[in-house]
C-alpha cells in the first residue's frame, strides 16, 4: 500500500533512542549504586526487598550501559553489516533488557507499595521515587526501541532477508 522508507529513520532515530536509553540508564546507575553503597555501609533500608530490588536494578544498569554502548557503536561503525547490527541480535538484546526493566521498575514500585509519600520522612524517600521512576522512564524507551526492531524484523523477513538482515537495507 505505502512504500516507505524506513532506513532514513532508523539511520536518524537509532542513535537518538540508543542515547536516551544509555543516558537514562546513567542516571539510574548514579542512583542505584548510591542506595546501594549507602545500604551496603549503614544497613538503614526500608526493607530486605527493597534493598535487593535496588542491587537488581544496578545490574540492570550496568548491562543496559554496557551493551547499550556496544550496540551504538557498532550501528555507527556499520550499520549495514555484521552481527551486531542484525534484526536479530538487537531483538534478543532489547528483549533481554525489556525484561530486566520491567522486573525491575515492577519489582521496586511493588516494594515502595507504588512511591513512597516523602511526607512522612522515610530514610532516602526521594532517591527511591527517583529510583523506580526512572526504571519505568528506561523500560518505556526500551519499549519502543524492542517495538521499531520488531517492525523492522518483519520488513526484513517480508523482504527475504529473515531476521538476520540489517536494521537498515
């Protein structure tokens, strides 16, 4: 019906969501690994969940940090070729990290009981609304990222390449 052409998009938007997705994971990272040190040190958590949903989220972190990096860069080098600008292997690492971060941001809402009111003075109240709020920021941009790659994994089979083509033709 419409012949679009998406490689001019993903040429454009991939840097651009890849650099939101590793900013944010940043500030997730700041956050996360100060409560962690401060647990670490103090022993002054909420709880025992709260504490190790704040250590998953650090993992989750640091491999969306690195891998993020990985996969932009090697989109920017050669966004045609290879096996790390392929459908598949960015679909099976945004899915991978689509999971860490909804069990994550689920996990540490579900241990805030959905935020905490900082109202009432608990200890790091605004780190840890910060905490889950910027997981959920982080799986949305995954979301979408996970979404284009899905949509572009469908052109390509359509087009004969199956899902090892590139994200751009």
């Amino acid at each position: 019906m419409f012949d679009i052409d998406f490689d001019k998009h993903v040429r454009r938007g991939h840097p651009v969501v890849f650099t939101l997705i590793i900013f944010f994971s940043i500030i997730e990272l700041a956050i996360s690994a100060w409560l962690t040190s401060r647990y670490n040190l103090r022993h002054d958590y909420l709880s025992i969940s709260v504490r190790d949903r704040t250590r998953f989220l650090l993992f989750t972190t640091c491999w969306t940090i690195f891998f993020g990096i990985i996969y932009f860069g090697m989109f920017l080098y050669r966004p045609t070729g290879g096996v790390l600008t392929s459908v598949a292997s960015h679909a099976i690492f945004l899915t991978l990290t689509w999971i860490f971060w909804l069990a994550g941001a689920a996990a540490i809402t579900s241990a805030l009981g959905g935020g905490l009111n900082c109202s009432h003075h608990y200890i790091y109240c605004g780190q840890l609304n910060a905490l889950e709020a910027f997981a959920w920021i982080t799986w949305v941009f995954v979301t979408f990222a996970l979404f284009v790659v899905l949509l572009r994994g469908i052109s390509a089979s359509r087009r004969g390449d199956g899902f090892r083509g590139g994200l751009v033709a």
